[in-house]
C-alpha cells in the first residue's frame, strides 16, 4: 500500500487529535481537525480545498489500526455518540517501527541513490547507503561491521538545523558569535548561504552586513545564538561548488591568487597520494624510483600547509619559492620546541 503525501498528512493530525487526551473527539471532531490541515491547501484539478468526507476518514483510522501502523485505537461508547482516542497515550506514528510500505518506499530510494555512486560530486552516497540500511534496519548484523568518522560531541551540531531552514528559506538572521581571539561575544548581522563541513567542523558562509563581505565564514562550534531577523535577506548568485574548487579547506581571502604548487614525495608515500590525491587538480609529473612529482593549482592557505606539514619528512615543496619559505618557515619553528 502507497502513502501519499496527503494521506500522511492525515494520518500525522490524527496521531496528533488521538494523543491529545484533554478533550473527548468524536468522529466529527477528528474530520473537522484533518480538514482544517487539509483545507490550507487547493485542488490543481476542481480549485476546491483538498477536504475529505466521513468514508475516507473511517480509511484512514484502519489505516493506523490495522493496515499501516497498528495503532492502538480505542473506542468508548457513550450513547449514540463514540468517542476515540489512543489506549496508550505514549504511541505515536511518529515513534511506530517502519512499516513494511515504508521500509519499501526506502529500498526503492535507495536503490536509486546506487545510481549516483561513484560519480565525483557524490562521494557521499557511497558512506550515507550502508548507514541508512544499518540504522532502519534494512539489513541485519550479527556484529559491527563499519565504523565513521563523526564527532558526536561537536558543540555546533545543534545550530544546522536552524541554519539550513534560514538558508532554504532565505531568512536574515542575527548571530551571536565568539572567535577564538575575541574575549567576548559580539552580534553579527548575517544572510546565510551555504554550510559546509571540513575537518570534523562545520562551517557556514553568507553576508556580513557590517563588513559587506559576502564570502563571510563562521564555525558553528563558536556561535553562541541564533535568531531571525526581520531585516530583508540579500540573496546571492555564488556557485558555491565552484568557489571551493581551488582551495582547500576553508580559508580564502579576496586578494588570494590561484596558484600552481609542485610538490614531491617520496617512494613510500607516493602508492597512497596516487590512490588518494590531495586535491582534485592533482596531476602527476613523473614518478619513479626517486620519488613522485605532483602539480596542484591551488590558492595557498593555512588549510594546505597543515595538509603538506601532516606528510612529515615525507614530502618536499618544490615551487613556488613563497609557499616553499612558508613551510620552511614552520618547521624551523615546530623544531625549536626540541
């Protein structure tokens, strides 16, 4: 059986009138409490609010009590009048096991998600598949097989949420923020475009009313507050996948140039950057038995030079000279605490 989006609609304002126990409901009652949902919305075909009638309503409520979700419906008779709520007011179809229609709907989106793996702009597929099979329990484990990288006590997971609804939405908003250098909170107002993780952190970019800078970037693990603000919200036409296409990481300032570093690494190191290129405009030069050549074009920033410095005394800076005295710069530095 197929659930619509407007039968679960339904069913979710049923839920919702069965769990309520401070009135007494009726089947007019729960009619008048779906319509009054439903009627937000028209009909493309006969321009009327799409409402349903006593019959439909009788559908739904074997829908949650027997069809789809098992519900323990209870009805107590009073007269000629029949009044219906939950048996245990603690359900609800919002906390009920998938049902089988559900667990299909999923296998069949999922199963169109395998289409898009491997492609290079949905890496994430490949990771987010087996999660979502393991947590709904669409496959079954004797033990765990998988493990991912997710910092689950990151201070800023709770602000995505809020933030990708102001984005979706367009939505100005006023965040109270604390940079690591600030030794107090100060008030930003902002029009948020884009969120994007790096290195276990989230960050999100947008415009900065007071420094009319729109590339403006905050980690989300140093926001305090968040809230809407009724100043109109200045959209943009950034493409963002472009814009994060020369750089690494976070980090790049207006003035920065696009550049081409070349880098080599050594024998024992070049099987892993072949398999795993630090950026996707890794060309190799030559690779043999003194080593392995690289070219990348890239903005220099503080992103790249910790990636190079985590190689160790495994990789050298070949060119440019000032992203080579950069380096240079901090290992001299890292060597005098020794």
């Amino acid at each position: 059986m197929s659930i619509n989006k407007k039968a679960q609609i339904r069913y979710l304002t049923l839920d919702k009138c069965l769990r309520n126990n401070g009135r007494l409901w009726t089947w007019e009652n729960l009619l008048d409490a779906v319509n009054e949902v439903l009627g937000e919305e028209i009909n493309p075909k006969t321009k009327l609010p799409m409402k349903i009638g006593k019959t439909q309503l009788y559908e739904d409520l074997k829908d949650l009590e027997y069809r789809v979700y098992k519900a323990p419906i209870k009805r107590t008779p009073n007269g000629r009048i029949t009044y219906y709520s939950y048996e245990n007011q603690k359900f609800s179809i919002q906390n009920a096991p998938l049902n089988e229609t559900e667990i299909n709907q999923i296998k069949s989106t999922l199963q169109l998600f395998t289409r898009f793996q491997g492609l290079p702009d949905f890496s994430f597929i490949d990771e987010m598949i087996p999660t979502i099979q393991k947590k709904l329990g669409l496959v079954s484990l004797e033990r765990e097989i998988m493990s991912f990288e997710n910092n689950l006590e990151y201070a800023g997971s709770k602000f995505i949420t809020p933030l990708f609804n102001a984005i979706v939405n367009k939505r100005s908003l006023e965040i109270e923020y604390q940079d690591f250098k600030s030794p107090l909170p100060y008030i930003i107002a902002f029009h948020p475009y884009y969120l994007k993780q790096y290195n276990n952190r989230w960050f999100v970019f947008g415009y900065n009313e007071f420094t009319k800078n729109e590339f403006w970037n905050m980690a989300l693990d140093r926001i305090k507050t968040i809230k809407e603000s009724k100043v109109k919200y200045i959209e943009t036409d950034i493409n963002w996948f472009e814009y994060f296409d020369d750089f690494i990481g976070v980090t790049k300032k207006a003035d920065d140039e696009l550049q081409t570093v070349k880098l080599w690494f050594s024998p024992s190191q070049a099987p892993y950057v072949i398999t795993k290129p630090i950026h996707p405009t890794q060309t190799k030069i030559k690779n043999n038995e003194d080593g392995l050549e690289v070219t990348i074009s890239v903005v220099p920033n503080y992103e790249l030079e910790k990636l190079i410095l985590s190689f160790g005394e495994t990789v050298k800076v070949l060119s440019p000279k000032s992203f080579q005295k950069a380096i240079l710069s901090r290992i001299n530095k890292s060597a005098g605490l020794y």
